[in-house]
C-alpha cells in the first residue's frame, strides 16, 4: 500500500497528464507514457525489494552499490533523455501532415510534451517519491496548456483553474518536500518513531479535520469572488476588458509576424499580412448547409492616421460620444436547441443578439481554434448566438467584444434581414467623421461619383461599381512613408490595392455623401473542405468590406468595393445548398465508435473542464462540506474535553499555551515530541551565558519548563510563570 504522500503525486500526474491529452488531443500518446511510468516503478519496487531481501540473507545489512549504483543511474537518465527526444519529435508528425501550422501552437505542443515526458521520468527515477523540479516543470505545463485554450474563457473557469492549480500545487509541494527525502539524513531512530507515533494518533486526525475545512473555506471564498466578479463589477469588468482588448489587438496589428492570431485589420495593412503569411493554414471551420459567405469579427468607427478604431470611451472625445455607443452585457435566454452538427457534447445557452427574435432562415455553427485568439465571427443579419458563455458583451455594431469560450463551438441563427438600429445624432457625428487631411481628395470625387442619386444604396452602388470597374487588385502595394496617409495616395495615383484600401476609401467617399459608414474585418467562407462535411476559411480568406447605415429604412447594408468580389451571406434560396453535406461528424474516423457506449462515456471524459463539472461540484459541496467539517471538529474537542475534565489538568494546558506563545515570539517552537527538560536546554543553548540582560530572563524560563514537568509528573498544579521570555539578539 503506497504512503498518502505518494498517492497524492500518483494523483496529481494523472490529473496533469489528462490535462495535457485533452489540449493537444493526445490521449494515446500520454496514455502510453503513463502506463509506462507505472510500469517503470513497478519493476524498479519489486527489483528492489528482491535484491534487498537477497543481500540480508547473504551478506546481512545492505550495503552501498558503489559504482553498479552510478553506473545503473546513468543508464536511467540517458534513456530518460533518448524518451524526451522521441516524444518531442512524434509530436511533430501531426502537425507535418497539415498544409499548414501554426508554430506557436506546434512549440507549446513539443514543450508541455517534453515537460511532462520528464516528470515521469524523474517520478520512475525517485521510486515515486518524486523530485522538486517536478514542481517548476508542472506549472510550466499548466501555463503553455491554458496558452493553446485548455481551459475555460469564463471568469468562473478561470478562478476555478487558478484555484485548482494553486490547491494541486500545495499539495504536490507538501508530499514531494515533506517525503523524507529532503529531511534531515541524520535524525534519529527514536525521533522518526515518535514522529510515526504522532502521526498516527487523533492529532492526525485532527489536521486533517482543519485541512478540509481550510479547503472548504477556500472554496467559498473563490465562489464569493467569482461572483462578485461576475454579478458585482459588470461594469468594471467590461470597460477593463475593452480597453485591453483595442490595446493588444493593435499592438498585434503591427508586429511583422502575422498570421498566428485572427484577423483584425485595426491598422492598414495587417489584413494583407494575415493573408500573406501562412496563407494554407485554416482559420475556421464552419458547419453549414451552404457557403457561409461573409462572417465579420470587428466592425470600426472612425479612422486616423492609417488606424481604424471603434468607437469607446478611452478613444473618442466626449463630444462625439454618447451613452448609445457603448458596450452591453447580455444575459443567457434559456438553454441552446440546436444539435450541434460537429459532434461536440459542449452545453450552450442561447443569446439574443438583436432586439427581438425574427425569422431565422438558417443557422451555421462555427468551430474557432483557439489559439488565434477569442473572436467571434457572424454574419451581418445574426440574430442571436447560442455559445459557452454565461454573459456575452456586444459592441454597439453588434460584434461580440468578449464571453464567449471558444474552446467551444458557437451556433449563429442568421435572420433573413437585419434588424433596425435606432442612431443618435452623436453616434452619426462619428460614423461620418473623415479626417482633415482627406477631404479635399474625397469630397469633390464623391459628388462626381453620386451625382444625381439620393439613396444610399445607390450611392453605394455607385461608388462599389468605380472601384471594381476602374481598378484593379494587388497585394503589391508601394512603398509610402510615414507621413503618407495610403487611402490619399491610393486615391490620387488609382495604384493597384487590396481590399483594406478599397474598404476604406468606399467608407470616406460615402460619409462625404452623408451616409454613415463602419470598417469591418473577418473572413469569407466559400470553400468546403475535401471532407464534404464543413466549410473552411483560411488566412488567405481574410477580408475588409464595409457597412453603410439606411437613415430612411434605419437598417445596415453591406457594401463590397474590392474587385472580383460579391458579397454572400446565408439566403434562403435552395439553390444554393450543398447536395454533399454531411452531418453528425466533423470527418474523423469516429462513424462506428460514436455508436458505442463506450464512446460516450469517453467523450463525456474527454470535454470534462474546470468551468463544467468541477463549477456544479463546488456549487453545490461548499455550504455542506463547511458545515459538517465544523460539527466534526466541535464533537472532537468536545470529546477531548470531556475526557480531561481535571481542573489541574485543564489550568495546566492553558499555562503552558501562554508560555508557549510567548517562547514562539522569541524564534523558539517547541516540538511535538520535545520533552520539557530538552526544550529547557535547547534554550540555554539558543541563549548562551552572559553577562547581557537577556541571561537572567533565559534562565527564568528555562527553570520554569522544568518545575513546570516536575509539578506535572507529581500530580499538583504548576506555578504560573510571571518572567518575560527572552528577546533574541544576535
């Protein structure tokens, strides 16, 4: 029977290796290194005791291999690093296969992989004892997991995984570092009896009594804060999380390494480096009974020295903002009713998007990786999103700002038109806003080009068919410096261009015609994948279009300028369904295994998280686990007390308590199994004769621990002790 210390880091490594098989989806594979581990320690114990008994039979006490120990001992750690290097390479194969990768996804793949490949090793090697850099290399693990999305998106989940980590951490720290093999070699045979002693009496009991219900007091307080979080500080939490957003999203804009996160397009010219770099690699897969069409992720206000932004407190003055323009929380409806079409077994609750539930002529489910990040993407007429989430937060242009766990798909329920969208005269102030700079190029060709129409859909068409009939595309774009705004250059030299210039100079000429204009980015979903069973957008498929504002019909339309493009969403037209889908599967070899029991019960395992069982767990075992560990330690001591009812007995306990106290504020602890005469000496030797002050209050106490045992061993009560104790003083 293995020691509670070892059971708690068998426990431990399990829960770790989970983790990691669930992330990366790599269950055969930490499964194989499990079973070895075990395996490895197994052979090593039975070896051991083999030997062991051997030796005493034949040579008496046991004694050291000497060289054979080093030399097995080497052999062990070159065949621990010949296993890291093979399960760091196989870790390559999946990705290899693919068109395309993402490398940061692939690096926290072969990092967590090795990491965890050598904390099984250093477990075989410790004979389950484990070893200290099991700790470092377990929370290195946890952090490159979370990084490629294998925990929940929500501010439960997360408390939830940060509480799990911490408490896991504890724990492993106590049974790697209290096991005997950091202690002290030289301690004695009486002093480990006497701890074993102590450890197996109601003391232990007692401990573990106060360790659950420290746990239990744990668990309230992460509730109480994940609640206030979520019910308290909407608000707070909202605005923080807007402000990081707009921050890092234009921070990502300007990197040169493209392509890793989803398309945002803030600032000109990152769209094209999304499309450029790695342009195969897959961004979403979309389940659908036709061609998705355009899905937008970020819609922008107003534009500035060649960045767009939405419109939000910390970036626009307070004259061209109003209450109208910002972001508002929406809560849950109900449960989802749609089936997913992928196979996932995630729960989803249903979100309305617009005002009032329309007429739904279709529905799509979106599949997000998410180590691109945490955007959503919906077509313009979306009406409600059915996603993990217990709060969604929409911008004022109907885009999700946050919420939403993408670890999970989502499932839009897309409306045969959009719905109306009352605008105050503020918000029209800043979607018609165009800078100074612009305007002597923009007004005079948007009067050419609008000349005689009044509607802003002809005007729209108007200026979609200049673009796409007087120039052409290109990714080749020149050189401007940074004091050339490109939408001016653009239009002044009518230079081949990509759709973010296109976009953004149909927005300026149309806002020069009064008709109010939003950017927006996302991705074009025409392609359906060898499979037959979903559509797929890849990075190449990122696209700029732009969205203008109805005064009359008070509805948004969309508006695409780039050439050789048509704008397509989800119509009800059955023309356009695709004869080859196929659903129920996302294209994996799972046909008769989804049929089993088996199969169910390893899917439901498979999707367990820390925002899905362990929230209802906690939920529901705080107040009960409280409240019985509190009963449980009141009939203890009340038993305890009533077993020692002696007057003496009990005046003597509190005396020695006091003094303890006071001893304890002086560096000095006396231990468990620390006779009061021993204490007494190791006093006199902490505090040394002479001739200082201090000497006389050393000796006072120390005399007072030994009267205080001789009064106990005869049975009468011992004086109180009326001394100070001594300071320490180096």
């Amino acid at each position: 029977m293995l020691p509670l210390n070892q059971w708690i880091i068998v426990s431990m490594i399990l829960a770790l290796t989970m983790f990691v098989g669930r992330a990366f989806d790599s269950w055969p594979t930490v499964f194989v290194l499990f079973v070895l581990a075990m395996l490895g320690l197994r052979v090593a114990h039975g070896r051991e005791r083999r030997t062991l008994g051997l030796r005493q039979r034949i040579e008496g006490p046991p004694r050291p291999a000497g060289g054979s120990w080093r030399r097995s001992f080497v052999l062990v750690v070159l065949f621990g690093l010949v296993l890291v290097v093979v399960v760091s390479a196989t870790r390559w194969v999946p990705y290899l296969t693919r068109a395309s990768f993402n490398p940061l996804d692939l690096g926290a793949d072969v990092l967590a992989h090795a990491a965890l490949t050598t904390i099984l090793i250093l477990w075989v090697i410790g004979g389950a004892q484990g070893h200290p850099v099991m700790l470092g290399l377990g929370m290195s693990i946890v952090l490159l997991t979370v990084a490629v999305g294998g925990a929940s998106q929500s501010i439960t989940g997360q408390t939830t995984v940060a509480f799990c980590v911490c408490t896991g951490f504890l724990f492993s720290s106590q049974a790697i570092l209290g096991s005997g093999k950091l202690s002290d070699p030289n301690r004695s045979v009486a002093f480990t009896e006497q701890l074993t002693l102590l450890r197996n009496s109601r003391w232990r009991r007692v401990s573990l009594l106060f360790s659950a219900l420290t746990l239990s007091s744990i668990l309230i307080t992460t509730g109480m804060v994940a609640r206030a979080t979520n019910d308290s500080l909407p608000d707070v939490q909202r605005l923080l999380q807007s402000s990081l957003k707009d921050s890092l999203d234009h921070a990502v804009d300007q990197l040169t390494f493209s392509g890793t996160r989803y398309v945002r397009g803030a600032t000109l010219g990152a769209v094209r480096r999304d499309m450029m770099s790695n342009p195969e690699e897959i961004a979403l897969r979309v389940f659908a009974d036709q061609s998705p069409g355009y899905l937008r992720g970020t819609a922008f206000d107003f534009y500035s020295r060649r960045n767009w932004y939405p419109a939000s407190r910390h970036t626009l003055d307070a004259e061209y903002f109003s209450p109208d323009m910002d972001d508002t929380a929406v809560e849950a409806r109900g449960r989802a009713t749609t089936e997913l079409r992928s196979g996932s077994r995630s729960e989803l609750r249903r979100f309305q998007i617009e005002g009032a539930p329309n007429d739904v002529i279709g529905t799509i489910e979106v599949r997000n990786i998410p180590m691109k990040g945490n955007t959503v993407f919906m077509p313009l007429a979306s009406n409600w999103i059915e996603a993990r989430s217990g709060r969604v937060t929409l911008s004022r242009n109907r885009t999700v700002r946050h919420g939403v766990n993408v670890l999970s798909p989502y499932v839009l329920g897309v409306a045969r038109t959009s719905e109306t969208d009352a605008m105050s005269e503020t918000r029209r102030r800043t979607l018609l806003s165009i800078p100074e700079n612009l305007r002597a190029v923009v007004e005079p060709l948007a009067q050419r080009l609008c000349e005689g129409v009044s509607e802003p859909r002809d005007k729209a068409k108007r200026v979609a068919a200049f673009f796409q009939s007087t120039f052409s595309y290109s990714l080749d774009l020149p050189q401007l410096s940074q004091s050339q705004d490109p939408i001016r250059y653009f239009l002044e030299n009518e230079h081949p261009a990509h759709c973010e210039l296109f976009a953004s100079a149909t927005a300026m000429l149309l806002r020069a015609e009064e008709v109010p204009t939003r950017y927006v980015t996302g991705y074009v979903v025409s392609e359906l994948h060898e499979d037959q069973v979903y559509w797929v957008a890849r990075n190449r498929d990122a696209h700029a279009w732009v969205e203008a504002y109805d005064e009359r019909s008070q509805v948004w339309f969309p508006v695409e300028a780039t050439p050789g493009r048509q704008y397509r969403t989800v119509t009800v037209d059955e023309s356009q369904l695709s004869d080859t889908y196929a659903s129920g599967q996302d294209g994996d070899d799972e046909a008769d295994f989804a049929q089993s029991w088996l199969s169910s019960t390893w899917a439901f395992l498979a999707t367990l998280r820390a925002s899905n069982p362990l929230l209802k767990v906690f939920q529901f075992a705080q107040g009960p686990l409280f409240l019985l560990v509190s009963v449980l330690l009141w009939k203890r001591y009340q038993i305890a007390n009533a077993s020692s009812a002696n007057p003496v007995d009990i005046l003597s306990r509190k005396m020695l308590r006091q003094v303890d106290r006071r001893m304890k504020r002086a560096s000095l602890v006396r231990q468990g199994n620390e006779t009061m005469h021993q204490f007494a000496a190791r006093i006199e030797n902490t505090f040394p004769p002479s001739k200082t002050p201090v000497q006389p209050c050393v000796d006072e106490v120390a005399d007072w621990y030994r009267r205080f045992a001789e009064a106990r061993y005869r049975g009468e009560t011992p004086e109180p002790f009326t001394g100070a104790p001594p300071k320490f003083r180096k």
